[in-house]
DNA sequence: TTTTTATTCATTGGATCCAATATAAATAAA
DNA sequence: TTTATTTATATTGGATCCAATGAATAAAAA
C-alpha cells in the first residue's frame, strides 16, 4: 500500500482531472481535509503540489481555486509539448532505439493500422486509441534518453491533451474525427520511419507538426477564444495526439 | 518583509546554489530546522518544494541529497532550454516587441558593446554582462506572451547557466573567454534583428545555435563525462550565455 | 455619500507531540 | 562464514494546538 499522503495527492488531482472539481471552484484546507478524513497536514503539502503542478492556483488569504486556462494558455502549452517531444523524437534517432522499445512502437502502429483499415470509427476506438497513444509518445521521450525533456513537461502534463479533448472531440461527427486520428496515425509512422533511419532533424519536424496538429483543433471553439473565456482544465481525458 | 516560510525555501535554495551545500550533501529535516532556527513544519515543506524544483534528490527514510548532475543531464538541460528559448524567440518575433521591450533590449545591447569595444575583458565585466544576459533572456521569454515557457523551464531554471559556468569559464584563458561571449553577444544582436524584423524562424534558429552553443563548453572538461562522475549542480553562478 | 479606519472573521503558517516507517545493527540460525 | 531474523534507531508523516496574516465587514470620520 503506497503512503496516505500521496493517496492525497493523487485523490485531489484525479478530482481535478476528471473534472468532479469544477474549474474555479475554491478549495479551502480544514473542508477539504474533513472531507477526505485526514488532517490538515497532508492537504497542505497537497496544495502545494498541485500548485506546483499547475492544477491549483494560490489566493493569497483565502485558499486555492482550481486553476482557469485561458484559450491562450492552452495553446501556448500545446506550443511548448510541440518543442520538447520534437526534441525528444530528434535525440531518439540520435541515439537509436532499444530493440524492445522498436518492438513495441511496431506493435502500436499494428494496432493502430488495424483500427483504422474499417474506415471508421467509434467512441470505443477512440479509448483504445488513446492510450496507445500516450504510451507511443511516452516511449520516444524515454528513448531520447534526456530526463530533463519528462521534467520540463511534467509541469503542464495533462494541460495540451486534455483540454484539447475536450473542446475538440466532435462525437456528433465521428465521419470528420476519424480522418483526423487517422492522419495522426500517418504521422506517427513518419516520426518512427525517421526515427529508425537516423534521420533526427526530420524526426523532430514531423513530431513538432504532429503536436501542433493540436492546436487548429483547441481553437474551434472560437467564442471561447474571442471572449477570453476560462474554462476548467481538462475534463474528460480521452483526447488523442 | 517577506513570509518566513518562503525565506526558509529561498534561503535553502541560496545555500545550494551557492554551493555552501556539497554536491551529493545529506540534509535531514531536524538538524537543518534546528540551523535555520525554525520548526520542522517550514523545512518540511521546504525539501519538497526543492525537491520538485530539482534541487534536491529524496532517499527514502534517510533524508534528502543535494542533487547531483551527471555530464550528460547537464547537456540534456541545455537542449531543453535552447528549445524553449527558441520557442520564445519566434513567438516574440510573431507578437512584436513592446515599445519598453525593444528600449531596454537595444540598451543592453549597446551596454554589451560597449564591454566588448575594448577587446579584452576582465572578471567584473563578466559579473556585469552576466546581469545582463539574464536581462535578455528574461526580456524575450516575457515578450513570448507564453506563460507555459517560464513554466516549463521553472523545473531546472538555474541548471545549464551555473552548471556551465563551474565547468567553463576559464579564468587563465580570458583571451579566449572573450572570444567566446563577444561571439554570444554578437548572437544577441542577431536575435535581436530576427525578432524586431518579425522573422520568426530565424529568431528561433539563431536562439536554439545560441542556447547549444554552451554544450561545447559544457563538454570541455572531458574527464567527467567519461568516467560518468557526478558533480555539484551549480556553484559560481557567474555564468554567460 | 464617500472615504478612511477599526474590528471581526476566515484561513493559512508554525510548533510540537505522537505514530508509522524504513534503514541499520545485532543476533540467531544455517 | 553466510544468511535470515529480530531489534533498535533514525527519520519522516500525521494530528492538533496556537499564532499570524489578510480579507471582508462594520463603524466612524470627512
């Protein structure tokens, strides 16, 4: 059984990210810790956390408030994923790939080419492809064996993905979802055929390209842009890319 | 004044940056709150603040480490923050500067001319264009308009600058420590131009050359990187580039 | 009515005690 | 002698009390 006080932190972000805490909502220690039946130490170094993670933001004197993204800010955070997993997919065909992590990325592009040759999709699909997903962007940045490209993203983690699912994802219009995905899908491959040809500068477009794919997708709901309008950070994390 | 519970961090994070703690030092929460004069609860809250900020590494049940950096985490870094900071650069091209950013860049540019103009360069100059590089970054960071840079590079913010500084400047050799930083100065100019001429690639270009150029020194003393010894994070905070 | 100044109240920060845990040491068994 | 097991010790984690702070409110002055 792992410690109560990461079982603290773990629960209120996982709150967060689901959503079951709503953007802005105020969170305040002696509440929050009576209704996770602890005391107020362990939800103290909490909020610390995860305002150092970029999921809570401090009110000076009267708590914290689960932090408000701008349009702007999601995509300059998309931005920033784009630079650092274009960099890690460059040092990946700099360093070559382990033959377990080849095996794998082959086996995830196997997958993923077998999801997609029905010419459709389903919400269904889309869960499985999700996590694949995350695990083939996780390998390249393992692969790249630089630790300092994970630190640098671990701050806004959740943030690209997740709020892009959830102003992105179209489910009343599976038909256009599916030749986006799809296209993700290609580009996946280029990035691992570049990578297994040692070609890093190619890598690293492909993979900057990928990510930024992103963003035309995090501006469709344009009103929200236009208004500056805060929204919650990531409800519902089932996006893909 | 300040709250004590930050002082406590920023005191901590002085004495580690300052390397009045060793490299690879134990630090155990009663004997540091009994140095610092202050309970158990500041320091706690401190090693865990530092520790997320890559200060400190965390042995469990034995207390916490000053974090030692491996050559190849160093070089990692520095790739990191060229990506960013190119990031930032074409953005600040993209945006425009404001009217105060392009004033105060042009003054230190010319500030920076004027310490080169002489040809030689001695230890104080150093110290003052040290000041003023940081000054440049910062300038083109903020003129990014993009929170999510400064986030990202927030985890390791002083690890390529000092790291670099302990291993590559020179003080016998200051001839060629002033070829080295008249030629980053002459890249700050250029960096400059790109973005007041809207050329965003080109500004990225040059700012990711400029940041990487600190791995060739970062590589000088070429003992530690074959022997994978692991050394103090940063001390002598004197850095340029 | 507006502005300033007290006052109250909500909330966090610090200190200290006790409990839980993990490492190191010592002992016993193989 | 080596390995396993127990014991002791060092160290962190959690709970709770009290102090300090800052925001909201009420009162007083302009």
């Amino acid at each position: 059984m792992s410690k109560p006080g990461q079982q603290v932190i773990s629960r209120l972000r996982q709150m967060i990210l689901s959503g079951e805490l709503e953007s802005g909502q105020r969170l305040v220690e002696i509440p929050t810790a009576e209704q996770l039946n602890v005391s107020r130490t362990p939800v103290r170094i909490a909020f610390r956390t995860l305002e150092q993670e970029g999921l809570l933001t401090k009110l000076s004197g009267r708590g914290y408030i689960v932090r408000q993204v701008t349009q702007a800010e999601i995509s300059g955070s998309i931005e920033v994923r784009g630079v650092l997993e274009g960099l890690a997919a460059r040092q990946a065909a700099e360093n070559k790939l382990s033959k377990s992590q080849t095996n794998e990325l082959l086996r995830l592009l196997k997958q993923g080419d077998e999801l997609f040759v029905k010419g459709s999709i389903n919400e269904q699909d889309l869960a499985i492809y999700h996590d694949m997903n995350q695990r083939f962007h996780q390998i390249i940045i393992e692969a790249s064996l630089n630790p300092a490209i994970s630190e640098a993203l671990s701050r806004n983690e959740h943030l690209p993905f997740a709020s892009v699912s959830a102003l992105a994802f179209d489910r009343n219009n599976l038909a256009q979802e599916y030749r986006r995905f799809n296209f993700a899908h290609m580009q996946h491959h280029a990035v691992f055929d570049a990578i297994t040809h040692g070609q890093g500068s190619r890598a690293e477009a492909i993979m900057r390209e990928h990510a930024n794919a992103t963003l035309g997708y995090a501006k469709i709901f344009s009103q929200m842009e236009d208004n500056g309008e805060k929204m919650h950070i990531l409800k519902n994390i089932d996006s893909i890319i």
